[in-house]
C-alpha cells in the first residue's frame, strides 16, 4: 500500500499537534524517605494494597499501632501493607524519626515500613497527601486511613475513630486483596 506525500503530511501534522494524553497520577507516583533514611518509593506496593496512615505518637489514638501492626500481620502474606507516616501537623509526634522508631518498635513491635516525619495537610503537605487532597481526603488528625489498590488508585478514606479492626475497613481490605 503507498500513501501520497499528502495524506504523510497531513498524518504528520495530526501528530505533532495532538497532545499526547498523560497517565492519571496515582499513588505509585509518589516516594518518601523511609524511617531509616532510605528512598521509599511508592511503585515498589505495586500490585499490593497499602493502607497509608498518619500517625503521631503522642495522641489518643496511637493505641491504634497495636491494630495496625495486627493487620499488617494478618494479611502482609496476601499482599497487603500498612505505611505509617508519623507527622507533627496536629503537634503530637516526637521530636525526631528516629525517635518515632525507637518509640515504635519497643511499646508496639511495629515492623511495617514507615516514613520519617512529613507533612499531611496544608500548603507543605508530603506530595502524596496532596494528591489524595485533591479529591477533598485530608487528615483532620492523627491517624487516618487512605486504602489505596493495587493499581496505585485511592480506594476508600477511612478518619481516625474507625479502628484498624474495624469490619468496614478489614471487609474493604480483603476485597482490594481478591482482585
């Protein structure tokens, strides 16, 4: 089949002039700084189903690390994470990260990966929480829960009073897992 110098130039000129379409962001876009200083990039929870939350160890509800290192436990086979990321947005984390992690590991035997301090709201927000922020998710305080699927998309936000053994979010959790 041969194409005249005309229908070439017109295709090429349809070409140059249509934008290209970007991939919708997703979480898998998104990198920290781990805990211990380490590049965490979010792609390496790709095909997984992450449970992000911001956590703070001076607040009511740090009991919950109990919770959340249960999940993490219970479905960590499955595919399944849980990604603390400790911040002094609402003034009840520690001074430092490393001073999260000690406190971490010795009251709650925390092994799931976590992030050093960041940012969840505002203007500074950590990229990630800005992203989620775009479809109106934003921490109200320690705590919180952004499920994100396998695919890097956000699935569901959960506020701080739901507890990591909440039926909602276990139910939520196994679903994203039997994709």
């Amino acid at each position: 089949m041969s194409f005249s110098r005309k229908s070439l130039a017109v295709a090429a000129l349809l070409t140059a002039v249509t934008p290209a379409v970007a991939a919708e962001p997703s979480a898998h876009d998104f990198s920290f700084t781990s805990i211990e200083g380490d590049k965490l990039a979010m792609s390496s929870y790709a095909g997984k189903t992450v449970l992000v939350v911001n956590t703070a160890s001076r607040c009511g509800f740090t009991g919950q690390y109990e919770g959340l290192q249960a999940l993490y436990e219970q479905y960590q086979e499955k595919g399944f994470v849980v990604l603390g990321v400790p911040s002094k947005d609402f003034r009840q984390e520690l001074a430092s990260s490393k001073e999260v992690q000690h406190f971490c590991e010795l009251n709650y035997g925390i092994d799931f990966p976590m992030t050093e301090i960041e940012p969840v709201t505002g203007k500074t927000a950590h990229p990630l929480f800005a992203w989620m922020a775009e479809d109106g998710k934003v921490p109200n305080w320690n705590f919180n829960k952004f499920l994100i699927g396998p695919d890097g998309d956000l699935l569901e936000h959960y506020g701080p009073t739901t507890r990591p053994d909440s039926p909602k979010l276990v139910a939520r959790i196994e679903e994203s897992l039997a994709r």
